[in-house]
C-alpha cells in the first residue's frame, strides 16, 4: 500500500467520487510546505518553505498507483505531510507541469477545494461553535444572510473540542477523531456572508481556516459544505461561561439531545 497527498482536482467531483472508492482516507486535514496557484483553471504547486497547501491524505494499492501514473499528465514525487496531530508522512504526489507562458493566480488559504467551493454563489455553511447562535448575526446586522436554515449536520470522523486556546478562554474547534460525530446547524449562506465569517473567525489573521467537509443533513442527503478549523491546535482550554452558554443556546432547537447534553456535560467537565 502507498500513501498519497491528493490536493486538486482528486479530492473534487467524479475524479473523488472514483478515487473514494478506491482508496482509504487517512486524514482530510493535512498540509505540505508549498505555494498553490490556479494555472488557467488547473492546479499547480510551487516549491515554498513559507506557504502552505492543505489538502488530504489517502492509501492506495499498486494497481490504483500504475492507473494514476497512467492517467494523469502529471509528475510523480515524494513530499513530506504534516498533520495537526503533529504526525509526519512520506508520501507521494503529483504536480503538474507548468508552460513559462501560462497566468498564475494563488490559491487563497492553500486550499484548492475550498477555492472551488466558492465559485458557487449559494454555500452551505456548518455552524458547530457559537455561530449556532444568531445573537451575534444581528448584533452585527448580518442576520440577512444567515436566515436560511438546512437544518442539522453531522460530520463523521471529527471530534468537538475547544483546542484553539486565547486570551478570552477555549475557542470551539474540531479535530479529525475516527468514530466520533460532531453536529452542528446548517446555514445556506449567499457568498456575500462570506466575508463577515473570515473576519469573525479570524481567517485573515490565522486563527481558523477554511475547510471543505462533507455534511449529512438530517433528511439523509449528504452535501458538501464550508466550515473553519483552527490553525494551530492547543491542549484543551474551559470557555469561558458566556461563550459556552452562546453555544449550547444555539444547538438547543436544532442538535439531538443526546448530542447536546454530551456537548453540555464536556463544557462543564472543563468549566469544573
């Protein structure tokens, strides 16, 4: 078995659909050092110690990596995969090769699907923190955007903490965890809603980042939708009251009890 660094075009649409099917998932969250930029709607990797490009991390047999190489136009090389559980890996990838005449525009974040992602004007957004709870929405007359709600999301494989620690308590967060769920309240959202989370998340000063995961809403249709994580992962912190309390209001008329009162009793576990 080999592992792979998939962060283009492999981790979108039927290309993903084939390679899920085929491969084992590792780790969705993972990041190599490097620059990404879309050269004339196509993925392409620059060598940077400084930047970095976040993509996933699957295994594949022998049989999947000869087609691949068949497949796809493309250079086949090692790199080393950091992880936010601080794991490293060797493993291989593909890059395009570039044209000296072809336009480079950087992928914003490092993020090839998230890039996609908000090519589409309507998005949905997973709330799993205190944006469950719209106070602050009106609060900064941004409520407009947020109005439509899916309903519940559940992501497998990820686990709730509050591992993005800062000068006002725990900050909610979620870390890839095998056989755990983490709920959360599904808004559709405008593009235009998406500036104000950037800012309220801290995406442009690196506190969080944007990710694309898969949702199951609670009429069993499974959608792709936008969240954020954050960057640097820290021991567990207690929030503070207020802040725990704006995100237990917030899952209360949407989440599962069972799942809220798990959520209530890790807060107070933390606040004790």
């Amino acid at each position: 078995m080999h592992l792979l660094f998939i962060y283009g075009d492999l981790r979108i649409g039927e290309k993903a659909e084939v390679l899920r099917k085929e491969s084992t998932s590792i780790d969705e969250q993972v990041w190599i050092r490097g620059k990404l930029f879309d050269r004339n709607g196509v993925p392409y990797l620059v060598d940077d110690p400084e930047a970095l490009t976040y993509g996933e991390l699957v295994e594949i047999n022998d049989e999947k990596l000869v087609e691949l190489d068949n497949q796809l136009n493309c250079s086949r090389s090692t790199v080393s995969v950091l992880s936010s559980t601080n794991d490293q890996y060797e493993a291989f990838i593909y890059k395009e090769k570039a044209d000296i005449e072809d336009k480079l525009e950087e992928v914003p974040f490092g993020d090839w699907k998230v890039y996609r992602y908000l090519k589409n004007e309507t998005l949905y957004y997973f709330a799993y923190g205190s944006c469950m709870d719209d106070n602050r929405f009106k609060m900064a007359n941004v409520d407009q955007y947020f109005t439509s709600i899916a309903g519940k999301g559940v992501v497998e494989n990820y686990g709730f903490r509050f591992t993005r620690s800062s000068e006002d308590g725990g900050k909610a967060d979620i870390i890839v965890s095998q056989m755990e769920k983490v709920e959360g309240v599904v808004y559709k959202v405008p593009l235009e809603a998406i500036d104000y989370l950037y800012k309220r998340e801290g995406v442009y000063s690196k506190r969080y980042r944007p990710t694309v995961i898969t949702l199951a809403l609670n009429y069993g249709v499974e959608v792709e939708g936008l969240t954020f994580v954050s960057v640097e992962k820290d021991k567990e912190t207690k929030p503070t009251e207020r802040y725990a309390n704006e995100i237990l209001r917030g899952a209360a008329d949407i989440l599962s009890p069972s799942y809220v009162a798990r959520i209530r009793s890790h807060i107070n576990h933390l606040l004790n």
